[in-house]
C-alpha cells in the first residue's frame, strides 16, 4: 500500500507498525473514524465487530483529518456484567459512562502478560482458562453480527489437546505444540502454572494424580501452583461429597 501512495505522492516518511510500536491504537483508530470505544475498552467496527487487528501507517505526509466515528454501546452493560473479575471499573462521562480495564483484575493479563506467581486472590477467578479470557468481547452483540474470517491464517492449525494432555507435557512438547502461536508468549513454565490452577478450579478428582506428579518439576512457580491446586481441588471435592 505504501509503494501505491509513493507512486501517487512522491517522497514521504513511513513507518509501519501492527502491534510493533508503543501507540494507543485503539485512539487513533476512534479517532480516524474506523471504530468507537466500547464499555470493553475495545475498538468496534460496525461491520466488523472487534475482533480485528489494527495497523498503522506512521507518515510525514500532511492529511486531511478523518471524524471521529459515533458511540454505539448506548445503554449496553453487556460486557461489564459479563466479567468474572469486574475488571471493567467506571472512569467517568464521555460519551455515556466510560470504563477502564483494571489489568490488575483481568484474566487476560493474569493468564498471559503476568510472569511468575499468580497472586492467590486471582487463581479461583481463573476459572478453567488456560490464555486468555475475552468474555467480555464474546457478549458484544456487535461481534454476534460480524462475519467469521476464511482467511486460512486464522483457522485452527492443531487439535486443541486437553488438560491431561497439557499437563503431561515436556517443554520440548509445548514448543512443538504451541511455538509460532500467541500461547508461546506465556512460556512452559506459564502455561503449565495456568494448567494446575484450571485443574484445581475443575473440581474433577481425575486431575489429583497429574497435579502431584507435577509437583515434581524442578521449576518451583510449577510446584507452587500444583500445591495450591491440590488443596483447591481437595476442598471443592469434600464440599461435593458432604
Ligand atoms: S478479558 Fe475477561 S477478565 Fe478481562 S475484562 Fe474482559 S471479561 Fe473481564
Ligand atoms: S457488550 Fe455492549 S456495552 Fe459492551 S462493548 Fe459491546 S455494545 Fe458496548
């Protein structure tokens, strides 16, 4: 696209950037039109909902300034009542009431950004997920309506293996599992401490063996989590049997 603008404008600066760069996206993106800000402090298209990437043409060129698109949650609370963590908190008006993300409550970031321990107040709110969350884009009606890509870069590459199987895996395994996919970014040691916290939330008293056999790794975030895990699971296991 740049090699088109050069050929029709002559010599400029760019520079491209996709997630690459420490730019507030979702900014520009409102404020060039393409998207409002919604209660999930996403970009919504109203085409394409907001499961999109967003990629930017840094130029020196001159340009004539696009409006800002319209806010279109009205009176929507779908995905604030939908967060497990209340991570959506109340900032003030703009343009009906706005909301922040307290990254410090999100699942998304606990499973995927946080290294090392997960605070013990977070593990129980982790539910079963494994990377991620995004509930809170799931609910959006404005992702119900948006058509599902067929590009092949975005279809499923592996069978998703199940806890069991995660759980048994050697960090040459996760790598041939998992490397070249966004999971990679939560490291062996990462996704195995989410593993033993999902299955301690499970209730399921199938996971008790896998749990103490993990207790045997020699990374102690692992061993942590697999012993929090252990207790969880056994309580959860008395109250159903009680
Ligand atoms: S990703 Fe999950 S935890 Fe984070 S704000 Fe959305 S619904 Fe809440
Ligand atoms: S769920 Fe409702 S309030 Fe939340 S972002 Fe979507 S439209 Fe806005």
């Amino acid at each position: 696209m740049v090699d088109i603008l050069h050929k029709d404008l002559g010599a400029f600066e760019t520079k491209i950037c996709v997630d690459t760069a420490p730019l507030l996206e979702r900014a520009y993106a409102h404020r060039s039109g393409l998207g409002w800000i919604g209660h999930n402090t996403c970009l919504i298209n109203q085409q394409l909902g907001s499961w999109l990437f967003l990629g930017e043409v840094l130029t020196s060129l001159s340009l004539e300034c696009d409006n800002p698109a319209a806010f279109r949650c009205g009176s929507c609370t779908r995905c604030i009542e939908a967060c497990p963590t209340d991570a959506l908190v109340p900032t003030g008006e703009l343009e009906g009431p706005a909301y922040a993300l307290d990254s410090n409550k999100c699942i998304s970031y606990w499973s995927i950004e946080l290294k090392g321990s997960l605070p013990e107040s977070a593990r129980a709110m982790m539910g079963e997920h494994l990377f991620g969350c995004d509930i809170c884009q799931d609910v959006c009606p404005w992702n119900r309506r948006a058509a599902v890509t067929k590009a092949d870069e975005f279809q499923p590459r592996n069978a998703l293996p199940n806890l069991e199987e995660v759980a048994s895996m050697t960090p040459e395994e996760f790598d041939r599992c998992f490397g070249d996919t966004p999971v990679e970014r939560t490291r062996y040691r990462g996704f195995l401490r989410n593993v033993a916290v999902a299955m301690g939330n499970s209730g399921k008293e199938q996971f008790l063996e896998l749990l103490y056999r993990m207790t045997d790794s020699p990374d102690p975030v692992i061993v942590e989590h697999a012993l929090w895990a252990i207790d969880t699971l056994k309580d959860k296991i008395a109250v159903s049997k009680s």
